[in-house]
C-alpha cells in the first residue's frame, strides 16, 4: 500500500497513557493500510484492464513490441478511475483529517505526562 | 521511532520545503525592493524573516495534512512525516511556533498590513488550498492566489500600502503560477489520479495546456501595463519581450504537442523566467527624486490623503 510499514515500539514500562495512544496510532495506521492496499490493487487492475481492451480495439496483443497505450491514451483511464473514485475520495479525507487530528490529543498528553514523569518521578 | 536530534535542523529545512519558503521569500524581497519608499535595512530584513517563518509554517502544516497521500507518490514519498523522522504532534508544533513567531515578526517588525496579509496567505494555503486538492480543480487558482500575495507582503512591509504596482506584481505571480504548475502536474498524472488530486492534468488535460498557454500571454500583456501602473520604466516591457515571448512560444508547443518533452521544457523555463523577470523590474525601477527616507514617507501620505 506504499506506506511504511510501521513497528509500534512497546517500551517496557509502557503508561497506560502511552498504550491508549499506542493502540489508537495502530489502528489508524491499520485502516490507513487497508485503504490503500485495496485501493491501489484496484488502479492497476483497471489500469491493466483498460490496456487490454485497448489494445484489443487497436487489435494488438499486450506482448507484441508495439503493445503500448501513449500518454494521452492513458489518460482516458486516470480521469475515469479519479471521478469515478471521487465519494470513496471525499469519504476517506473526512475519516483521516478526523483520525489525524484526533491524533494529536493523546499524543500531547503522552509528552506532558513524559516530562512529568522526567521531572518528578526519580 | 525516536527523532534523530542531530539531524533535526535538516528535518525542519525539509518540513518547510526550504526551496519553495526560499523563492517565496525571494518575491517578498522583490516586492519590498519594487515599492516607491525608501529601503530600511531592518523592516527588510523583518519581512523576510517573518515571510520565511510563515510559509515554513505553511508548509508544515500541509505535509501534516497529506501524509498518506504523500506517501503514495513518487514525488513526495520521501517526505519527513512520510518516513517518520518527526512525529507529527512534533510537526504540528513546529508549524505553530514558526507560524506565531512570524506573524509576530511581521506585524512588529514591518507592519499589521503586512502581518494580515501573512495570516490570510498561512490561512488560504493550508485551510482552502490544501483540501480543496482532492476535491476540485479549483485549487489551483486559489493556489496562484498563495503565489501572488508574497510580494504584496514585500511590498506592503515597505509603504505600509497597496499601491496599482503592488497589484501588477501580483498579477504576475498569479498568472506564472498556471505555465509553472501546469506543466509540472503532466507528467504526474498517473500519481495524481491513484492518490486522488483532482488536477486540470488529470480531470481536463486540454483546459489545463490552455490555460497554461493563456498565462504566459497574460504575462507578456501585464508586463506592458506596469509602466502605466508606475511599477517600472517603459523600458521594462521592451527589455522583457524576448523573455516572455520565449516562454510563450515554450507555452504554445506545450498547448501543441502536450508531451512530457515540452511540459518539461516549460517548467524548467518557468524556473528561469522569474527570477529573469523580477531582476529585469528591479533594474528598471523609475528612480523618484523624492526617495529619501523621510520626503518618500511624505509622498505616499500626501498622495493618500488625497484620495480619500
């Protein structure tokens, strides 16, 4: 899915703090993945398809050493699958802002609590 | 994953894309160096400042915004956030620092004129321009607005005014915006469209060379009017013709032949022509007999006073 692929590190004396962000980072991150893992199959599958029926009008097979669509060919395709895809589009960035911004929330609390901890816990 | 504290200069550098906050600085520069009052070393140096922390904090903020789309493209996958070498909570504060700091500068250091124009541009580029990507092509005019209100700031910081050769300027920058992204988004078509940016490259490809071509003569056109405007001498407009006619005649191969060659020959030129153009103005800014610290001050408060 192109995203990096993240190890959430578990320290040894993990706050529960720290587990409660850890777990909602985790479960953005997995929701993120799934997205476009499926997302992006999907673009080169119909990328693929396309090619082929392409190719099939022009009657040419995808092996032979003409078998290529230009730019603008393709083009067709990549402002089809972006309208079409557009309410997954729309769906999607509200979900993440959300999620994203959500984020932010517990992620200043687990550094307030770390300076806390730093400063009065020894 | 822990920061590297080491490199964190360098984070932040790529976190404010320091090569954009560089050239959008430079027109700030520009438009501080073109405005009829006398230069001050320190409202100058302010402006700058105060632009530069303002579109770092600009910056930081969309890539905190555009993370997996980021990742899903070539172009920006290398992205700080993308890789993980801040967090974004660390980003996020790195924006609001940066963005308080600089408005701060820019209101004490040069004027509130300046600081509002700041804070309106910081706005547009992260609140409008920033989602509107990935729902209309749209976006991209409201981004030629971010590209033009730099030297607006320059020169505002500088006459704590908005005079018709302010607006020229801005003009200008608002057009190149079109040739410049234009061409660069065609050959990104195929990233924009799995990552979900509606672009004019992907959503109309024949709006998008128009419009691209449309500029550059729109250019050309403004160039003639900022004699009149009283932003240059007439010279200017002689002196700058083979410059924008070349980058017409780069504008209508593209409009013609629409191929990653000529999409590639635009924006590299487009990288050229500005800094081209804005040396060409500077070199040809009419000299005021009154541009001294104090009379220069005068001019523009009398002129204004009578105006209203």
């Amino acid at each position: 899915s192109n995203l990096r692929p993240v190890v959430f590190h578990v320290p040894q004396k993990e706050t529960a703090l720290q587990c409660r962000y850890r777990l909602m980072r985790k479960e953005t991150h997995d929701w993120n993945q799934a997205f476009w893992a499926n997302h992006n199959e999907r673009f080169f599958k119909e990328k693929e398809d396309f090619v082929r029926r392409k190719l099939d009008d022009k009657q040419q097979t995808v092996d032979s050493a003409e078998a290529r669509l230009s730019a603008d060919e393709l083009s067709e395709f990549y402002k089809a699958f972006l309208d079409k895809n557009y309410p997954l589009h729309a769906n999607y960035n509200r979900e993440w802002y959300h999620k994203n911004l959500r984020l932010l929330f517990p992620a200043f609390q687990v550094f307030l609590e770390k300076i806390y901890n730093k400063l009065f816990k020894r | 994953m822990k920061t590297d504290n080491n490199k964190l200069m360098q984070y932040y550098f790529r976190l404010s894309k320091i090569r954009l906050t560089g050239l959008v600085v430079l027109t700030a520069m520009a438009g501080y160096a073109m405005a009829p009052a006398a230069f001050d070393p320190i409202g100058f140096t302010m402006v700058t400042l105060g632009t530069g922390l303002t579109s770092a904090s600009a910056n930081a903020i969309n890539q905190f915004f555009e993370v997996p789309f980021d990742s899903q493209m070539n172009r920006t996958k290398n992205r700080v956030l993308v890789r993980g070498y801040l967090s974004p909570l660390h980003a996020v504060t790195f924006a609001a620092v940066s963005g308080s700091v600089g408005l701060v500068v820019l209101a004490l250091g040069a004027n509130p004129l300046t600081a509002a124009l700041g804070a309106f541009n910081l706005g547009l580029y992260t609140l409008v321009y920033t989602p509107m990507k990935r729902h209309t092509i749209l976006n991209t005019w409201v981004g030629s607005v971010v590209g033009a209100v730099p030297p607006l700031m320059g020169w505002a910081a500088c006459t704590g005014s908005l005079d018709p050769g302010a607006w020229i300027m801005a003009a200008i920058m608002f057009c190149w915006q079109f040739p410049h992204f234009n061409a660069l988004s065609w050959n990104l078509r195929p990233d924009y469209s799995r990552a979900g940016y509606r672009m004019m490259s992907v959503v109309d490809p024949n709006l998008c060379k128009r419009v691209a071509l449309r500029h550059t003569v729109g250019i050309t056109g403004l160039c003639f009017l900022a004699p009149v405007a009283g932003l240059t001498t007439p010279l200017f407009p002689v002196m700058s013709l083979p410059l924008n006619l070349y980058f017409t005649y780069l504008g209508w191969k593209f409009y013609q032949q629409g191929d990653s060659s000529s999409s590639r020959s635009l924006f590299r030129f487009s990288l050229l022509h500005i800094p081209l153009l804005i040396l060409l103005m500077i070199v040809n800014k009419p000299s005021r007999k009154n541009d001294s610290k104090d009379s220069g001050k005068e001019s523009v408060t009398v002129v204004q006073s009578e105006l209203t």
